[in-house]
C-alpha cells in the first residue's frame, strides 16, 4: 500500500497527541517514553523512507521539535527551581534548538514569517491579545507571577518561541508541503492545544483552540508571525501579571 505523506502526518499527530495525554492519564515517565518513540519513528521516516517529498521531509524533520521540547521540559527537576527559572530555561533550550534547525535546514527568515506584512492584520491581532489576555484569566483565574520585569521578559520570549514552532516553522511547512492553508492551521492548532490538555472539559481547551485557529490564519493570510507573536505576548502579560495584579 502506498501511504501519502499527508496520512503519515496524521498518523504523526495523533501520536503525539497520544503522547501527551498519557502525561496526564498515566504517568510523566510515560509520557517521555512515548515522545522518545515518535522522535525516533520520525527520525526513521524522514531518513529512510525514499519516496516523501523533499517539502514534506522538511515538515517530518521540523516537527522533531514537538517531542524534543516535551522531553527537555518534562525532565527539568521543577521542585529544585522555581516556576520562573523553568520556563526560561525551557524556553532558551528549545529556542536555540529551534533556531540550529533553521540554519540547518538553510529555511530563510521570510519563508517562517520573520518579516512584517499587511500591517493592519498585524495591528488588529496586537488588540485582540488584550481581549484574549482578559477571557483567559476570567476562565482559569491563575496566580500572579511573583517577579515582574522578568516575568514579563519571560512571558515575552515564551510567547516569541511558540508563534515561532507552531505557526512559524510547523504551519508554514505544512502548507507549502501539502498546499492546504486549512489542512495546516488545523492540524497545527490541533498540537498546540495538545499542550493543554490538562484543562481537559474546560472552556480554556475551546479558548486555546479558537485562537490558535485565529493566529493560524493571521500568519497564512500576512505571512508573518510578528502580530501574533506580540498578541500571544499580550496574552500571557494580561492573563499572569497586569489583571492579577490590579485584581
């Protein structure tokens, strides 16, 4: 049987949604057991596997980094730092590993929306990060972080690091790969809220959805990832520190 690559995407991302949600059905260790499988399972496919297109190659080797920042953050110690310090180690772990395969793979700044266009898109998504700053903390009410510059330097950079993966390199592989604008928001934004799964029947799993589908298709229809990555900034700001803070 000759399996399309759009059904070994699929199959690659029901894996990894399998992967994470036996974090939180099963055990940690469990979970980084699964990720080290479908690293290694994609690895064998875009090495071995002949008959794939170089684009969807490309697509198999960016998404490595879905598994590789789980196994990096689930083996981070939490209870020997503090909540801060793991999210910028975490953050400048993958970050750097990130920005290794894009000189790799010799991706230009443009091709993962390292550019600004169509400056009114960008400008309403910037606004609408306020307002989705604000339904987030309605929704899970969180605690405030307890350091305030650098927790903002560091929602910032978290913010810049997943608009980067997710919609700068996963998204727009997907879509020139398979040629679906669709195809790839959906799927993408599907692995992203794989990343909330522990809010599982709650409104926040909907929320995150909803506006990874919204970034998603900012970026398809400006080609840049500069608003969201500001609006997604915006969130994490108003959600962990301005509206707790005031509240």
């Amino acid at each position: 049987m000759n399996t399309k690559p759009i059904h070994y995407l699929i199959i690659t991302s029901i894996l990894l949604v399998f992967s994470e949600a036996l974090i939180h059905f099963s055990s940690v260790k469990t979970g980084i057991i699964a990720y080290i499988t479908v690293l290694i399972l994609l690895t064998i496919l875009f090495t071995l596997k002949k008959n794939i297109p170089e684009e969807y190659t490309r697509v198999f080797q960016i998404i490595t980094l879905i598994p590789l920042y789980r196994i990096i953050t689930l083996s981070i110690p939490t209870e020997l730092i503090t909540y801060e310090g793991y999210l910028i180690s975490t953050t400048i772990a993958i970050l750097a590993g990130s920005l290794v395969l894009v000189h790799h793979l010799k991706i230009p700044f443009a091709d993962i929306g390292l550019i600004l266009k169509d400056p009114k898109l960008q400008i309403l998504c910037i606004v609408a990060g306020g307002v989705i700053g604000y339904l987030e903390w309605k929704i899970i009410n969180p605690q405030q972080l307890e350091l305030l510059i650098p927790g903002v330097l560091i929602l910032t950079l978290c913010a810049f690091t997943d608009e980067l993966i997710f919609r700068g390199l996963i998204q727009q592989s997907i879509e020139k790969a398979q040629g679906s604008s669709f195809i790839a928001i959906f799927l993408t934004s599907i692995l992203y809220t794989t990343f909330f799964i522990s809010f599982l029947f709650s409104l926040e799993l909907l929320l995150v959805f909803l506006v990874s589908v919204f970034y998603g298709y900012i970026v398809s229809k400006s080609k840049s990832i500069i608003g969201v990555s500001i609006s997604h900034a915006l969130v994490n700001i108003c959600c962990l520190v301005v509206i707790p803070y005031f509240s």
